[in-house]
C-alpha cells in the first residue's frame, strides 16, 4: 500500500500539494461547524456502507490525500488495472452480454439459446437442473420432482450434443455452470468431447467452466457433499488439465457471487475468492506449473449488490488486489497474468417477489453499477427472479437493459468514467486495505481449505444472515414494497411464469436407450480406472474424459466420487 | 373415560403401532396429568431392550456414528429404538434439534423409531423423560435402544450413563487430556471412539487415553475399548459393532447386567422420590411462606440460609405430620 | 402445561439452498417451539419423521421448482397415514398463482414466499396449531370417545 502520510507531496504525480489538501481541511473544517445545523452534523459517524465502511456527508480530496495517480489509478490496461483491464475496454469490445438459459430437457433449451443468439446475444450460459448440479441421473430415486426444474437435465455427453444442436463451439462462448468441482471434471470433458466428435480443435473452443470448491462445501447443503480437500483437489485438476489442453477455456470462476447471495459483504465475498485463488496457484505451482503459465485463465464471478458506489468501488479494487498479489507474491512476468476478468451478475437476492416490475429498476441501477466498475461481461437477473427461472419475455427485458445501456447511455464511451470522484476513490482505496487484511486473516487461520473444514466460513455466513435478517425484521435496511412503503394491497402485474416442460420421461427414456447402446464392458473399464486413479496423486481429468466418450453418465460417475472419497458432514445444522 | 383412551393407545403402541408411540412419548414428555399412568402400564413390558448410551463434545459426529450404527444393527435384523437429546434455549425454552439430518433411514427395510428430545422445561428433569420415552420404545418390541447425547453437561452425561453400555465419542481435536478428565467421560465410558481418525493427532489421542485409563485409580472389571473410526467413510465401524457387543458379552456374565440395572433402578428411584418430595414440599412452602420476607432476613442477616432451611421444613413436615399424609398441590 | 409447538422442517429432494430454512429455523426456535431440522429429504422419510416426532407442523423449504412435484406428495402422505391435523407450511421460491393452487388444491395450510416478515411466519405457525388442537385429537389431551 502506498504510504499516505507522505507529506513530500510536491511531485508532479500527486493530485494536490501538501498546501493544498491544509488548505482544503481547514475549510472543510470551518464548513462543518458553520454551514451545518446541529442536527446534520450530529449525522456524522451514523452513515457507512453496506460493509462497513464510513460515509462523511461531504467528500473531497482530503480524502485521497497521498494518492498519486500513476501509481495508484494508472491508465486501463496498465498496472495497478485498478481503472480496467484492458486498454480500450468498452470501445474495444463491449461487456458480454450473456444471459442464462437452460431449462427443462436440452433440446428445449437450445431453442432459448438460438434464440437468444439471434437476438444479439454473444454468449451462452448453460445452467443445470438441481439433479445434475448435485451429480445425479435424472432417473435416479433422489432426483425425484427436480428433473428439468430451474435448469437444464444433463445425464450422458448425448445431452451436450442436443443442447448445442446447430452451434458452431469453435464460434461461440460457452459459460458451463456447473458450480462443483466434482462435476466441472465431467461435463467440461462431455463438452469437450463433442468438440473432438465435431472436429472442432480444442484449441479454439471458448468458455468457462464454475468450478468452484466453496461452492461444493459451504454454498449448498446437501448430503452427498465431498470432503473439502477432496473438492479442492478436483477443483485444481480441472484447471491442470484444461490450461494444458484448451488454451481459449477458462477454467475456473471464482465465485463470489454465490457466496454474497448465500450471506456476506462485499469485502468477504472477494476476500475468500482470491483467496481460494491463491491456494489454487499454490497448488498448482506444486505441481510443477509456473504462475504464468495458468493465472491468465482464471477468472472471477461478481455479485452486483444494492449500494450502488461501494459495488463499483469493489469491481474497481478487486482488479488492483489481484495485480499485487500476482506480481508480488507470485512474480507474474506476463500482463495477461495480473489482469483480473471477471463475469458479474446482479444480486437476485435483493429482487423481492412483492411488486416484481419494481425488480425491473433495481436491476437496470445494478447493472449500470456492474458496466461503470468494468466488468467483462453481464447477467442482469430477470423481474420474476423471487418466482421461478425467467420467461422469455422477461429474459428479453434483462438483454434489452444490457442492450440500453450499451447503446443508449453514453457510458461506454470512456473507461472508468467515476475515477476521480472523491468518494468513489476513498471507499476503493478502503476496499482494497480490507480485502487484504481479510485475505490475510484467513492465511493466519490456516488457510482456505481449513477455514472450510473447521467450519469458521459456515458460521461466518450464518453470522452475517442473522444480523441481516434482523436488520430486516426491524425496518433498518429497507425494502421498496416489502418493509418500506409497503402498500396495503399490493397491486401486482400478473406476470406469466414459466411453465416448465415435462421433461422427466424425456430423459428417462434416452437413458433407457443409451444403456442398450452403450457397450458396457468398455464403460466399465473406464470407470475402475478412474476408481483406481482417485486414490492417487494424478490428474482425474483425462480418465473422465475417456469414461464419458464411452457413454458413462454423470450419475455413475459422481456416484463413484462419493464412494471412493466418503462423504462430508455440513457443519452448521 | 380417558382411561379408556389411553389404554387403547398403549395396546396400539405394544403391537408397534408408531403412531400411538409417537403419542405415548409426547404424553410423557409433556408431563401430561395422564403420564404417571402411562408409564405404569409400560412400565411392566420394559426391560428386555439393550440399551447403548453415546455421548461426545459437540462436532465429533455422533449422529454419523450412530447413523451407521442403526444400519449395522439393521443389517443384522435387529430393531432399533433411538432417542437424541438436545440441549434446548434457556431464553426461549425452544429448541434446534438436529440429529436427524445425519439420519438415512430406509423405512420398508429397517425396523427403527427415531425421536428427537430437547432438555425443555421439563419439571423432573430431561433424565426422566428420556428414561420414560426409552422404555416405551422397550416396552414397544425394540431390542436396541440408542440414547444420544450432547455431553457438555452434568444432566446429559447422567442420562448417557443410565444405559448398559456408554459409548464415548472424541475426535483428534478433543487431544486436550485434562479437558477430558474433567468432563467426567473418563468415568463413565465402556467404550472410547476417536472418530475423524483420518485426521492428524489420531494416534497421539488414542495413547493419550490409554495412558489415563492406565494411571486411574478406580477399580475396574471391563477395561475400556478403544476404536478409531471414520465414520462418514463408513471405517472401523464394524470393529466398533463387534467392541459394543462384547461388552454386552461381559454383562451377561455373573449377573453384572442385572447388577448395574439394579444399581441404576435404585439411583432412580432415589431422585424421583427426591423430586416428588421437592415438588411437593416447595408447593407448600410457596403457599404458606412469605419468602419475601424470609430473603430480607436474611439479607438483614438475622437468620442464615442453612438453619432458615432447617426450619421452615421441620414446620412443614410438622404440618404434614398432623394432617396425616402428604397433601398433593392444587 | 401446554406443550412446546413440535416443527419438523426439511428441504425438499435436492435443494440446496440453506439460508432461508436457517433463519426460520433459528426463529422459530427463539419463539419457543421446538424444531425438528431434517435436512434434504424426499416425502417418505419426512412423513415417517412427522410421524415420530408426532409434530403438529411440517414445514418445507423449496427453491428449486419441485414444490408442486412434491409438496402435495407430503400432504397425500401423512392424510393417508391417518395424520389430519398436521399442518403443512412451505416457504421458498414461487409464482404465486402455485402457492394459492398449493393452498387451495393441495391442502397445504400456507405458504410463505420471501419476503414474508418472521413474525408473520411465527403467528401463522402458532394460530394453525392453536386450532388443531381444539378441534382434533392432539397426543397431548386425548379426547375420549
């Protein structure tokens, strides 16, 4: 951290001489106690941001004394990154626009993707239904009531096919949400290996996989959850393997914005993806990889919450976080190495289900919030978020909100159109000292794997819940609608909801027909090497690869992940 | 008339009707006016169930443990009674009970009751709800009864140790030897398991144990087992399965189950007689005593606590002795 | 002495989401009821624990679309069983023309969507099982023939 009590501010990088920032307090001073009434002045010190963080009434350059520009602002595309990653940003290439779509059975959802790609979106995201987030065939008892509900039913490398029926995978990004490690090492590899059967080089195939182990261990609660080094393991071997073999995927994407949605503030929620990010690159630099040779394909995955500056304030200092830790603590030699990419998402937590159109204002602020912090690309969440997965037609308003504010609002035509803003600095230099002293906070307590498996992270969440909870009971954070300007019959839009199409027998029945077709032996082979090589250091990847290209379904083999490695208790509850 | 209504119920319940079960339990627990009768139309087909106490730190997993446990047992075609226990709010008086969650019970195939107790406030105690709930499942046709517990206190370890065989539950991280003595689970164990034994400290814990039960001074015929388990991958179960039946071996011999049953059957009866008298007496002394008053002399140190006691029962069981029996509260 | 409100509380199959049944489990638990948490489970394993814990309220938590797939599963359950008066809360994410189909088709008592204030929850709770409990046989008072 630059030292900001250096007085010697006569350079030419410092904004303001040391005569200057005096001059300015004194006045600020003589404002304080003479223009403001008693009352206002009394508000002092009752403001702070959502976590934590002092809000003064009046903000001025006082509150960045010290700040040198080059140094700690730059120019996009430059160390520290704090104004952007890249030079151009907006006017290069514009954010993403990717909305989610999946739902139902695969050939349905590549409907909604056509759809949407003719529409004018750029990227595909793929969501799975809960049985395939949790690794379960759609015919397995426990998937019961939950095939094709909330996201796409994903059984056998079949379904990626269908699902992406007509789509060139050398030509587009395709964001595979699959949120556990112990997924990401299947279906990516089903993915992959329709890109081999279509003759598409793994070389230009492009997106992102979750891949996330404190989705695994503390974001769901579920029974089949896999220890937590075991995640973590699955969680590297899936960035090994895909930095080794498909140079344009992402593997990885830090998810924070699960871990906001679950319960924490905007510092945690960065604080614990870098520092999963860090374990990561220890990993994997044990392993014999060299830091440049995998940080360029990590990314990071945002929540876009409601206090509108402290947001942006975070995008801004996240980029600046990532850029020290990589150069100094890793000595990246590579820019593309100290660039933090990152997808953002705006928060459905805060869209209640009263007066839902009201939704449609709250995600339109978030997501401009999401485009002036610099994000590469956006979800804006739909208005029936509190209801079910989006309607078309609601879909169509979110790439509409996205769509206006790249075009009609002026926005993108500079970069980091807030820098300079008083405040806005003052609270991402604020970021940036707090994501540090929580990152170091949990290297004291033993590192991320450990904070897991103690079960601190649980119950800092769970802290953080019930206070907001309260918070909430007695009226302190509002809610348009809902605790604040409640009215008292609540007139709402009739929205049409989605109705899922059946998708259960589907499924069952090309399961039915995929183990006819299947040959058995070899899928059996295939799934005791696996077995065998979980019980050893290697990579799992390349044998799951192999498993699902003999037609193993996810089930059969996230069921052998839980035989082999045991099952973790959740440690709250 | 409700006489009728229980009677039927506690005929349900013997032929293994759950619901009637699960009603009779609630009766007790509840300290329905009606319990007393309950348990004394129980109380006769009680007794031939083997009952496991396990108690622990919180976090070591118990309910993992007694999750396999039930399975194993089922396994072997036994049925099985299961009561965990809870410690409840002391603001609210409510209660998060969670050992279910660890709980997978295959309904069609496995013979099992499971119910949930939390310390409440209950007058008489958590001890005898759970004794009572315990002997309904006995009475009820279930051969092996489970009683978990939390043992973080005095209460829920006496209940652990009014079984047949207690199972101590500690995990690497409980390495704290002195902790462990002084929790009185060195006492009270037939049985130890270090569970999470995958973990680092595994075998300096076990030692650790070994070492005290070696250097202590009470005389003892059963020399406590000691199990390392992983039970949430499933390790060392089976050995622990094998361990609690040899220890129900032992009591068959020379009469030692009925020794402790007996030992136990007599502690019992002693604090339910204390109960009884304290509840009655303190009816009393609420109706007639100024306590106010009492409490100021006190404080005004006219009188001291322990002679004021003295006398204020004495005039009490003067009373009762005049009237000629004991006058139950209204 | 009236017994404590006995509330069994699962989330339904799959569903992972935790933080909302947490809170109204805590709640619930301030409130003076006793809580029975279940975690994930299908509708047979929450009827049996319904059934031994002889709870006056089964709550269900439901994020993840199967409210309507499994939900009225339960009610059908424990009716058969021949438990009637336990009511059956669910809480979670849905269009509400589902929850008032839910209510009125499926015999669920209510359900609460999200930004239903604690209070209200805990009100609903205690009023339903308040009346079950003058109406029907309740273990507690056995209502003779």
């Amino acid at each position: 951290m630059p030292d900001r009590t250096n007085k010697d501010q006569k350079g030419p990088d410092h904004l303001f001489s040391g005569e200057h920032i005096q001059s300015i307090k004194d006045q600020y001073q003589d404002w304080f106690n003479n223009s403001l009434r008693d009352a206002d002045r009394e508000t002092e010190g009752k403001y702070f941001t959502h976590s934590g963080i002092p809000i003064k009434l009046i903000h001025t350059p006082a509150d960045i004394e010290g700040m040198n520009y080059v140094e700690d602002l730059g120019f996009s595309g430059q160390a520290p990154y704090l104004r952007g990653v890249y030079p151009n940003m907006y006017r290069g290439r514009l954010f993403t626009v990717r909305q989610l779509a999946g739902l139902g059975a695969p050939e349905d959802c590549n409907e909604r993707v056509c759809y949407l790609l003719d529409h004018g979106a750029t990227g595909v995201s793929i969501l799975f239904d809960m049985p395939t987030i949790r690794g379960y065939n759609s015919d397995d008892p426990e998937a019961e009531g939950n095939v094709g509900q909330c996201g796409a039913a994903v059984d056998s490398i079949w379904d990626i096919d269908a699902y992406f029926k007509d789509i060139d995978l050398g030509k587009v990004s395709s964001s595979i949400v699959t949120h556990l490690p112990s997924t990401s090492l299947v279906i990516p590899a089903m993915y992959f290996a329709v890109a081999e059967q279509r003759k598409t080089p793994l070389t230009q195939v492009a997106g992102t996989c979750q891949n996330d182990f404190i989705m695994e261990t503390c974001i769901g609660s579920g029974y089949e959850i896999l220890p937590p080094a075991v995640s973590f393991r699955m969680q590297c071997d899936v960035v090994e393997w895909i930095c080794n073999n498909v140079p344009r995927w992402n593997p990885i994407s830090y998810n924070g914005y699960n871990l906001r949605e679950a319960g924490t503030d905007a510092v945690a929620e960065v604080g614990i993806a870098i520092a999963n990010a860090i374990a990561t690159a220890e990993e994997l630099i044990k392993r014999g990889l060299k830091f440049d040779d995998f940080a360029p394909r990590l990314s990071f995955f945002w929540d876009l919450h409601n206090d509108f500056f402290e947001e942006i304030a975070k995008c801004r200092a996240s980029r600046k976080v990532w850029y020290k830790i990589a150069k100094e603590r890793f000595g990246a030699q590579q820019p593309k190495s100290m660039l933090m990419r990152y997808h953002v998402q705006t928060a459905g937590v805060t869209l209640p289900a009263t007066e839902p159109l009201n939704n449609i204002a709250r995600s339109a602020i978030q997501g401009l919030a999401a485009v002036l912090g610099g994000g590469q690309s956006l979800h804006i969440d739909s208005f029936d978020e509190a209801y079910s997965a989006p309607t078309e037609e609601a879909a169509l308003v979110s790439l509409r909100t996205q769509q206006i504010i790249q075009a009609e609002t002026g926005v993108c035509s500079t970069v980091d159109p807030l820098a300079g803003s008083y405040y806005v600095e003052y609270l991402t230099d604020q970021m940036v000292k707090r994501i540090f002293d929580y990152v170091e906070k949990i290297e004291g307590l033993g590192g991320l794997v450990q904070v897991v498996e103690s079960g601190w992270l649980h119950r800092e969440i769970a802290n953080y819940n019930n206070k907001y909870q309260q918070k909430i009971e007695n009226g302190e954070t509002k809610m348009v609608g809902v605790n604040f300007m409640r009215a008292d019959k609540a007139k709402t839009a009739p929205i049409r909801v989605f109705e899922y199409p059946e998708t259960y027998s589907r499924q069952k029945a090309k399961l039915d027909r995929l183990r006819k077709e299947r040959n058995d032996r070899q899928v059996q082979e295939s799934l005791d090497l696996l077995r065998k090589k979980c019980h050893t250091t290697e990579n799992l990847f390349p044998y799951c690869l192999e498993a699902v290209k003999k037609l193993a379904t996810l089930g059969e083999i996230e069921e052998l992940f839980r035989e082999e490695f045991g099952l973790w208790a959740f440690p709250l509850l | 008339m409700k006489l009728k209504v229980i009677d039927e119920l506690v005929e349900r319940s013997l032929n293994g009707d759950k619901l009637s079960i699960a009603r009779l339990i609630s009766m007790v627990e509840g300290a329905d006016e009606y319990a007393p009768y309950v348990m004394e139309k129980i109380f006769p087909h009680s007794g031939k169930a083997y009952y496991i106490g396990v108690t622990g730190p919180p976090g070591v997993g118990k309910s993992t443990t007694v999750d396999r446990l039930i399975a194993t047992l089922c396994k072997n075609q036994y049925s099985v009674g299961v009561i965990a226990v809870d410690p409840s709010s002391p603001f609210s008086g409510g209660a998060l009970l969670g050992d279910r969650i660890r709980m997978h019970v295959q309904h069609d195939k496995m013979d099992v009751f499971m119910r949930s107790m939390s310390s409440g406030r209950v007058m008489g105690g958590l001890a005898r709800t759970t004794k009572e709930a315990s002997r309904i499942l006995d009475a009820c046709g279930k051969q092996v009864i489970i009683i978990e517990t939390v043992g973080v206190g005095q209460s829920e370890l006496d209940i652990a140790e009014a079984t047949d065989t207690v199972v101590v539950i500690l995990t690497p991280e409980s390495g704290d030897s002195i902790q462990i003595m002084k929790a009185g689970l060195m006492e009270i164990a037939d049985i130890f398991v270090i569970n999470k034994a995958d973990r680092p400290g595994a075998e300096d814990i076990f030692l650790s144990i070994q070492g005290m039960l070696g250097r202590t001074l009470l005389k003892r015929d059963w020399d406590p087992l000691i199990f390392l388990t992983s039970a949430a991958n499933n390790q060392g179960i089976e050995a622990l399965y094998e361990g609690i039946w040899s220890h129900y071996r032992y009591l068959q011999q020379n009469s030692k189950l009925e020794e402790r049953r007996k030992r136990q059957l007599s502690q019992e009866l002693r604090s339910q007689i204390e109960n009884e008298f304290a509840q009655i007496l303190w009816k009393d002394v609420l109706k007639k005593k100024d306590l106010c008053r009492i409490v100021d002399d006190l404080w005004q140190r006219r009188a001291d606590p322990q002679n004021m006691a003295r006398k204020i029962v004495e005039e009490l069981l003067a009373d009762f002795g005049q009237s000629g029996r004991l006058r139950k509260g209204s | 002495m009236d017994r404590k409100i006995k509330v069994v509380i699962a989330k339904l199959g799959l569903d992972i989401h935790w933080r909302g049944v947490y809170l109204v489990a805590q709640y619930l638990k301030e409130a003076g009821m006793d809580v029975v948490y279940l975690g994930n489970k299908f509708p047979a394993e929450i009827v049996e624990a319904a059934i031994e814990e002889d709870a006056d309220v089964v709550g269900l938590s439901s994020l993840s679309g199967n409210h309507l797939s499994l939900g009225p599963i339960v009610v059908d359950m424990l009716r058969e069983k021949g438990l009637h008066n336990v009511q059956v809360f669910m809480g979670g994410v849905m269009p509400p023309e589902h929850a008032k189909r839910l209510e009125k088709e499926f015999g669920i008592q209510k359900v609460y969507l999200p930004d239903t204030p604690m209070e209200e929850i805990i009100s609903g709770i205690s009023t339903a099982v308040k009346n079950a409990r003058l109406t029907g046989p309740v273990s507690y008072e056995i209502k003779s023939d």
